[in-house]
C-alpha cells in the first residue's frame, strides 16, 4: 500500500492560521515564562533585568501576533459567534474567537510577569 505525501489540502493555510491564532498565544506564555525563570540568576549576577524584559517583550510579540491571526481569521468568517449550525464553518468560526479570547488573556498574563520585573529587583 502506497502513501501519496504530496496530498493537496485546499483550506491548508486556513487550517495552519486557525491552529496557530489558538495555540501560539499559550505557548508564547509557556516559554515566556521558562526562558524569563532561566535569566534569574544572570540577571541577578549583572544586576540588570535587560534580559529578562526582552523575553517579555518578544513573548508578548508573539501573542500578539497569534492574537492578530485568530482576529484576521475570524474577521474573514464573518466575525461572529455560531449559533446552532454545525459543520466547518462554524467550526472554524469558534477555533477562530477561541483564539481572539485566549490571546486576550495571554496578553494579561504576560502582562502580569512583567510588571513583577518592573516593581521588584532580580535578586528578590
């Protein structure tokens, strides 16, 4: 039994934006803080939180840009919430203001880490 790897997906680029406008906000987040818990120590050592506000700022770079994907894409579908209907439309409509809300709130998120590094010494 043969596989085809060059099977042509119409709405594959639709796919990828919906997929990266939901997913790439939280991991944003997720690496935000990782890579920002990392720098502590060097921070510390040097005495300055540069490092550590551009994390942030990269972090918060990218879930604007998931944000602004979800938000492109939804505008798109007619930017509205499904009502009853089924099918890929509405589907893709909910995937979409998913990710509108989710990047709301990761923006609030990354936001929060960053005011910690604004009110506090690295050392603390």
């Amino acid at each position: 039994m043969t596989v085809d790897a060059n099977t042509h997906i119409p709405d594959a680029r639709h796919i990828w934006g919906l997929w990266i406008g939901l997913l790439l906000p939280p991991i944003a987040v997720l690496a935000d803080l990782e890579i920002s818990y990392a720098l502590v120590p060097t921070a510390c050592s040097s005495r300055s939180a540069l490092l550590i506000h551009v994390v942030h700022g990269a972090g918060l770079l990218l879930v604007l840009a998931g944000g602004f994907t979800a938000w492109r894409h939804w505008r798109t579908l007619g930017g509205r919430w499904p009502e009853t209907e089924g099918g890929p439309l509405a589907r893709s409509r909910f995937l979409a203001g998913a990710g509108v809300l989710i990047s709301g709130l990761c923006v609030l998120v990354i936001l929060g880490f960053w005011s910690a590094v604004l009110l506090l010494d690295p050392c603390q």
